[in-house]
C-alpha cells in the first residue's frame, strides 16, 4: 500500500509540474483572480481556464467524488497526497465553486441519482456557478424562521419571497434554496430545492459593503415556479439537508484561517524590523496559524473516515474566522499609515484596508462566532443550555 502510494505521488507530481501553468503557481492577487466558471466565465488570465479544464478531465477539481460523478474516485490517502503535491508546486486552486464545497456534499448524500447524474459534473466541470438562498431578512441566526414561501402547483411549486446577503447571486446560474412547504412547523416544513436564476421571477439587487466591495445580493422570487424533480430529499424535511450543507459551509469558511499567500506579509514584516512587541504578535499568530493547520487536517481526516464528531465544523469556523480577522489586524499595524490608503495604484486602490474591514463579515456569515460557541459548549463540553 505504501509503495502504491509512492507511486501515486510521483505520477500525481510528473503531471502537476507538466500541466499547472508557471501562472497559475503565483500567489492569488485578489477577487479578480479566483476561478468560479459558469456559463458566463471572466478570467483575468487565460490559464485559469486552461488550468481548470485540465484538472476538471481530471475529476481533480473534486478528487475524492465518485468518478461517475465527474470527480477523481481517490481515496483519502491520494486525496491528501494530491493536495500536498499541489502546495509544493504552489499551484492555485483550479475552481472555487459553492457547487463544490456546499451543494455537492449535500447531494452526495441526500440527492436521487438522476439529480446526481445531472449536477454533480457539471459542478466538477465548472461549467454552472451556484448560489445559496438561506438567509432572509427576518431569518438569519434563526435561520429555520424562513418564510419563503413553496405553494404546491401540482408537479411544481410556485416560490414567493426574498433572500438576503446572497453571496455571488447577480452571477450564478443556479440556486439552492430552503423554502417553507408546511406554515404548521417551523424546522419540520421546510423544503431545499434547486432552481435556475434566469427563471422568470428572479431578480437581485447588490448590496454594497463597508470596504466598497461586496459580492452578496439582495434576491427575489415573484411567482417563480420550481419543477418538484428540483427538490433534494423529501418535503418538509429540507432542515436536514440545511443542517448538514451548513457543516461543509462552515469547514469551507474556516479554510481562510489557513491564510496561505495571505500571510506573506507578516513573514517578511517581522524579518524587516517592525517594533519587537509587534514582531511578537506576529511570531505568536504564526505559531497558532501552525496549530489551526494541523487541527484541520486532523478533522478533515476524521471526516473523510466517518469519524468526525457533528460540531467539529463549528469549532474549525469560529478558531478560522477569528485567525483570518486577526492576520488581517497585524497585516494593518505591520503597514502603517500607508497601510491606510484607499485609492492609489501604489496601494492596490486600497486592497490591505478593504481586505481588512472585509473580514469583520466572517464572524457573522456561516452562524454567527456566538452560535458557533454555543454549539461548542452544548455539544462538545455538555455544557446546559
């Protein structure tokens, strides 16, 4: 088993270094250059596509999903191996999908196999951008509160309402959506179903943030109908889906507290001579950035094997999200006053502050960093409620 894979590794390293563009191993410079296909792309480079394409042939944009599914059919082992390769290489990843990290866990497990057949690869291939439609300006932290409405149409629903801080919607194609079925029971008649956005009754509006960027939406439905072969799972039990989607939504958002790229500033602030109380709030950042890594990968073994305890994602989302936040405070008081600067081509037009004043989102979006706590002390420590 071993010496297989050895053998993996170095097929999986030959074909890394023949395939990854030089481009496409620089560290990511913004937004601009994340790679989320769909059916209209923008690329800032060429090569993101070329690097997409090659490893969705692949299935290595999804590497552990079955093959029949458009992924890669690796097991763990290979799995991790590929993604070690990649970071020695420093190949950027080849598609950021909420298809990938969200949706398609969700229907691995709960979907039929005609829906299977029918999204999972095209996910793989990059070639439908999703959106999530979860919170409503009413329901947010109680997010089982929805009121979007699904009137029964006979072989579909008729969907009325609103969504809110819809991530990407103004670009996705699709959308999975919780909506209410049953007024009678708040968890017990929701319905997680999926719809295409240029259905007639979308629409959205942006919303703009504090760092003058935002990528959520405002999104509404007026009388859109939704085909019932679209619903995941049975009627009016679309809260499990939810429930289980939010634990791989969370892992997803605690994957920024590894920082990569990100944390190269630090490295070369305190080998310049910041002062020395920051150089130790740096040298200390380090040191739990380190730790948070070794913890994921545990977890994420864990999950793979089926032995992950339920409230692991919270405890990765809430440690990840404060990690971000805070290497994005030192990255400020490491720059400056410079580090202030909003509109320059000097200073990115204002990449540092924007990033920074970003970040306080993180804590909010995916349950709040208090319900994570909560679900902590509930479900980990036992503590009462």
């Amino acid at each position: 088993m071993a010496e297989d894979l050895e053998t993996f590794r170095a097929e999986t390293r030959a074909w890394l270094e023949a395939n990854c563009p030089e481009t496409m191993r620089s560290p990511m410079r913004g937004e601009k250059d994340a790679t989320w296909g769909g059916r209209n792309p923008v690329y800032a480079h060429p090569d993101q596509k070329l690097w997409m394409d090659r490893m969705g042939a692949r299935g290595w944009t999804v590497p552990d999903w079955p093959s029949e599914y458009g992924g890669g059919g690796l097991s763990p082992a290979e799995t991790k191996i590929l993604r070690e390769e990649m970071a020695r290489l420093k190949c950027r990843n080849p598609l950021s999908s909420f298809g990938i990290s969200m949706l398609g866990p969700a229907l691995l497990k709960y979907g039929t196999e005609e829906q299977k057949l029918e999204h999972l690869p095209k996910i793989a291939r990059g070639e439908i951008r999703w959106c999530q439609g979860y919170s409503e300006p009413n329901a947010g932290s109680d997010l089982a509160g929805l009121q979007t409405s699904a009137e029964d149409g006979g072989d579909h629903y008729i969907v009325n309402g609103q969504k809110v801080w819809t991530s990407y919607a103004d670009q996705a194609d699709w959308i999975f959506c919780l909506v209410r079925t049953d007024k009678t029971s708040k968890q017990g008649g929701i319905s997680f179903v999926l719809f295409d956005m240029a259905s007639e009754g979308v629409s959205t509006k942006p919303i703009l943030l504090i760092s003058g960027y935002s990528p959520f939406c405002e999104t509404f439905f007026d009388n859109v109908k939704v085909p019932k072969v679209n619903r995941v799972y049975d009627e009016n039990k679309g809260w499990d889906v939810a429930k289980y989607l939010l634990g791989h939504e969370r892992e997803m958002i605690s994957g920024m507290g590894l920082g990569g790229a990100a944390s190269d500033p630090l490295v070369e602030a305190a080998r310049t001579g910041v002062d020395p109380i920051l150089r130790g709030q740096i040298a200390l950042f380090q040191v739990r950035s380190q730790a948070f890594k070794a913890m994921s990968e545990r977890f994420i073994d864990e999950l793979k094997a089926g032995k992950a305890h339920p409230a692991q994602p919270s405890m990765m989302k809430y440690y990840g999200t404060e990690l971000n936040k805070a290497r994005h405070e030192l990255q400020m008081a490491a720059g400056g006053s410079d580090a202030l600067e909003w509109e320059s081509e000097a200073g990115s037009h204002g990449a540092a502050p924007r990033a920074w004043l970003r970040t306080k989102a993180n804590s909010i979006e995916g349950g709040t960093s208090e319900i994570q706590l909560n679900i902590i002390a509930k479900r980990i420590l036992d503590l009462p409620s």
